[in-house]
C-alpha cells in the first residue's frame, strides 16, 4: 500500500519558508531563482505568449511575496501553493477583457499572405461590404460589426452590449439574410 500523505518538506525549504515569512528579501531572491523557470513554464502553458508569461510571472512574484503570511504548510508543499498563485494569475489574465481585445488582431508582419499577389477571382466591389451594413437596422448593424469588423465572438458581443446570447444571434442571423439579399 502507497503512503498518500505528502512528503514532508526538506529542512532547506522549512529555513526558506521560514525566511520567506519573516520577510527576508535574500529568501525571495532565492525563492526566484529555484522556482521561477518551473512557473514560467506552467504560466506560458495557459498564456501562450512570452511577454504575458512574463508579466504574469513577475505579479505573481509579487503576489506571493505580500501574501506569504498566508501559506500553511500543513495544507500541502511550498510549490503546490506558488504554483496554484501562479495558475490562478494566468487564467484570470486569459479571462480579462484586455486580454481577450488583445488576442484578437495579430499584426501581419513578415506574413506570407501580406506578399502574395491577389487571386484571380478577386473582385474589388467586395470590399464595398462593410457600406452595405448601412442597410440594416442599427440594432442589427451594431452586432454584425462587433462579430465580423471587430472579431467579437457571439458571447462576447452579449457582454459588451449587455444583451441575451439568443438576441445576439437572432439578430445576427436577421442580419445575414438581408446582407445575402443585397449581395444577390
């Protein structure tokens, strides 16, 4: 039979925590360089960009330094909790609105699509598109451009616009079939 209790922490982590909670600042410095390139890693999992991961790292540091006096041993290791700091800080910075805006629009440098010539079969009054959404209703030109000028999904569009999820789409629907009119 296994032990499922947790292996109890070595002295060199109980003298850093010890460390950490009277709030010598060489313990934090320590602290950084044994764990910080585990957290960046399980940070860059859940962010996928290096500079949030980053970020991300550096407000979680500080978030632990100021809530160290938190940390209960007995609950369970140093690195199960910094890593739960850590996780948590990522996901709520995937969840933020900014971050969400941000993800949106990538820039195109050094695209591969930027330098191609344009096909055959392009037509340039399809670029007139957006001028035709001057035919809908306002209720309906508002959420077709936050869906398909600004990159909203339908959930998103909801949020913003303080509006049911079901209105979102019927109208978005609605919006489509007087769009596919008028293209005809």
């Amino acid at each position: 039979m296994t032990n499922l209790l947790p292996e109890p922490p070595s002295v060199a982590e109980e003298q850093l925590i010890a460390r950490l909670k009277a709030q010598d600042e060489s313990a934090m410095a320590e602290f950084y360089d044994k764990y910080s390139s585990a957290l960046y890693g399980v940070i860059l999992r859940i962010v996928r960009r290096e500079e949030e991961a980053e970020d991300v790292l550096q407000e979680s540091m500080v978030k632990i330094w100021h809530s160290f006096h938190s940390y209960d041993a007995s609950k369970g290791r140093l690195f199960t909790w910094v890593m739960n700091v850590c996780r948590n800080l990522a996901i709520d910075k995937i969840r933020s609105r900014q971050y969400r805006v941000g993800t949106r629009t990538q820039p195109l440098d050094d695209s591969p699509a930027e330098r191609q010539p344009a096909v055959a079969t392009f037509r340039p009054e399809h670029i007139g598109l957006q001028e035709l959404t001057h035919q809908l209703t306002p209720d309906q030109r508002q959420v077709v451009d936050k869906l398909y000028f600004e990159g909203y999904t339908q959930s998103e569009v909801a949020e913003e616009l303080n509006l049911p999820l079901g209105t979102v789409k019927t109208r978005a629907r609605a919006a489509l079939k007087v769009l596919s009119k008028l293209i005809r």
